[in-house]
C-alpha cells in the first residue's frame, strides 16, 4: 500500500472583462499542479521470492517448483513529485499555443541489475536512488487558411520538447556497480548512475585518434599524460545521448479536395555512441566473416597513414573510447500523404458518399551527422500505400 495525491489549479484569464476588451484574445488559460505519481511496473516476485509449481510435468508422482525471479525484499514504490506551470493560449482563432514548464523528482527510481549466471537469473530489480528531471514542452498550430463548407484548410505545427535529468542519490549497490565499471573492458558503454550526472551520460575514455607513426590509438589518462594502453579507470563523460531539443513539425492541407500532409521529426544536440563501427570494422573476425570493404581500405596500413580505424594487424579488441562517440543530429521526412477528395457532386453521379483515394509512404529522406548503418550495404525500408475509401 502506498499514498499517491495530487492537485492542480487554473485561471481562465480570457473571461476577465479588461482581457475581453483587447478583442484578439480567444484562450488565456495558466495552470499550476502539484503531486505523486507511483510505479510498480515489476512482477511481484521481484520484491518477493516466490516459488511456482511445475504443473506440465512430475517426477515419479511428484510435483516440483521453482523460484520466478532473484527477490529483492528491499525493493519499493518508485515515487515521483511532479511540479507543472502551464499555459493554454489562443490567438486571433488562428494560433494556439500550449506550453508547460516541469521539474519531476523520482524517489527510489528502479534500475535493472545484472548478476552473475551462477545466480540462475540475469538481473534483478533495485531503487537506484534519486533523480531530477526538469525541461519544457511547446506546441504550437497556425490555421492558415480554414473554411469549413468547402473542406479548405491549411495549418501548419510544431512540437517542440527538452528534458534534462540529473541523479541527487545513488544506492550502495549501485555504487559497487559503478566500481565494477572502473575495471570493466567493454566493446560499448558501460550504463552508470553517478550523483551529479545524467543517467543518460555517455562514459568512454578519451581518445586523440590513431597514431600515423604506429596504428595504435592514443588514449588521454586522468592526469593529462598519453598512453597506446587502454585503461578503462580513464573513463569519463564524453557526451549524453540525450538531445538539447527534440520534436516534430509539419502541415496539413486540403484545397478544393486535394490534399497534402507532411510530417517532419528533428532531433539536435545529443550524442551516440557509434557501435556498428566498432564490430564491423575494429572487432570483426576478418579471418572467418565476410566484411565491410573499410576494413581492408580504411584501416592503417603503414607508418605515414591518416587513418580513423586503427592497424588492421593489431590484434587488441577496440574498447570504449571517445573515437566512436559522434554527435546525433537528425531531421528526417518520416510521412508523407497526399490524397483527393471527390466533389459531392461527383459522388452524386457514382452513388457514392465519402470517396477518397489516398496515398502514403514513410521514411522519404533523413538527414543525419551519423551515418545509417544496417549491414553492409544500408538497406532501408520504405512503405508505398495506395488506398480507396468510400461508401454506399
């Protein structure tokens, strides 16, 4: 059992006779709310050890059990304060304009930790600790053109969002993870929860590049000094995978039964960690595999080379290093619809109602500081739709 409550208020300003008066005001809405929010998305048995029976089957007439899940007695609510100002605007029946600024604070967030096999289970849940997120929403839509007898519109909107967390406090167990994590050699970022940081921080150790004269990478130790040897206790926050500002725009529009929607997403100041050229590249098994061509053409290959990859006869795995840390920015056309609309009297002479014959497809272009990478050739999947509606 846990206690959850909430409360909110808000003020109508637009029927305040001094906002009446200034003529272009419709909606003049502020809010303000306050309150918990809790989370129990786990089963029960990850609080409680708990035993099922093998009901499919028995040996020599017997039934036997076996445990659901690696209890944690100490796992609890994950409860959140919510903090929210908003405002709800319209403008000259053309703009409208909803906004709000939040701070939520999670207490006791739940984290999945991973265990040892000989545990018999993979993970197991535990309160990580505390952390605070704070950001902004915008959304925004102009109306254009509107006429409702003819169908003739034209909008156009935007969304608009940023959130920021940070982590006040962390568990002991949590802190052990982390100093497992000093001593870890991985391929790919290690997830750690550190108090002051994000939980979205990006850790790696940083990199100078390849050396011309070698091939080895030039990693930068906590002290400043260079070193060709990977320590992974070198590791700091290199970047967040979490964006600055990230949203959608686009429009809509109808004229005279032709129709035409486009829906954009952006995506700007955030980071990625690139992993795909880390196993394709620097960790493949050329030996045994076929491979991208960069291995063979990109690669160092002699003393002098400007290179990205390190020597292909190093026989080290590449660890995580700032090297594949690159900055994840994007807008992509993710739909695109256009379809048309019969006139009433064209419908009238088919003795049909409601005819529209509409086409779709997805994913038209992206454009990304990363490069797209699936498999060796990236291939990417784009859906054409062509659709008739209509009634009779």
């Amino acid at each position: 059992f846990a206690p959850f409550w909430s409360t909110g208020g808000g003020w109508n300003i637009h029927n305040e006779d001094w906002v009446k008066e200034l003529g272009f005001v419709d909606r003049l809405k502020l809010r303000y709310s306050f309150g918990y929010t809790g989370y129990q998305n786990f089963a029960s048995y990850q609080a409680i050890s708990t035993s099922q029976y093998y009901t499919s089957s028995d040996y020599r007439g017997v039934i036997g059990t076996y445990l659901l899940g690696f209890g944690n007695d100490a796992l609890a609510w994950q409860k959140t304060q919510k903090s929210n100002f908003g405002a709800d605007i319209t403008l000259f029946k053309k703009l409208d304009i909803t906004g709000n600024l939040f701070i939520e604070k999670t207490q006791g967030s739940i984290a999945t930790i991973s265990t040892a096999p000989s545990t018999g289970f993979i993970s197991y849940a535990e309160n990580m600790g505390d952390v605070v997120g704070r950001g902004w929403e915008l959304y925004l839509r102009y109306n254009i053109l509107y006429d409702n007898a003819k169908r003739n519109n034209l909008s156009v909107f935007a969304n608009l969002f940023s959130v920021k967390n940070k982590i006040e406090k962390v568990s002991s167990t949590i802190a052990a993870m982390n100093a497992r994590a000093d001593t870890a050699r991985s391929s790919r970022p290690i997830t750690r929860y550190a108090e002051g940081q994000s939980t979205s921080a990006i850790w790696a150790v940083p990199s100078l590049g390849i050396d011309p004269a070698s091939g080895y990478e030039i990693f930068v130790k906590k002290d400043g000094s260079l070193s060709n040897i990977y320590d992974p206790r070198d590791q700091v926050i290199i970047g967040d995978s979490r964006p600055k500002i990230e949203g959608t725009f686009g429009t809509n529009l109808e004229l005279n039964g032709i129709g035409f929607n486009v829906f954009f997403r952006f995506r700007y100041g955030g980071q990625a960690y690139n992993q795909t050229l880390v196993e394709r590249v620097e960790n493949v098994a050329a030996a045994y595999y076929n491979v991208d061509r960069r291995v063979y053409e990109e690669r160092w290959q002699q003393p002098g080379d400007i290179t990205f990859f390190k020597g292909q006869a190093i026989t080290e795995p590449t660890y995580t290093t700032s090297r594949f840390v690159q900055d994840d920015n994007l807008l992509a056309l993710e739909n695109l619809t256009m379809y048309y609309r019969f006139a009433n009297s064209l419908n009238k002479k088919l003795g049909l109602e409601n005819t529209r014959i509409s086409f779709f497809t997805s994913d038209v272009f992206r454009v990304s500081s990363i490069r797209r990478e699936r498999g060796l050739d990236y291939p990417f999947a784009k859906t054409f739709s062509l659709q008739i509606q209509t009634s009779f």
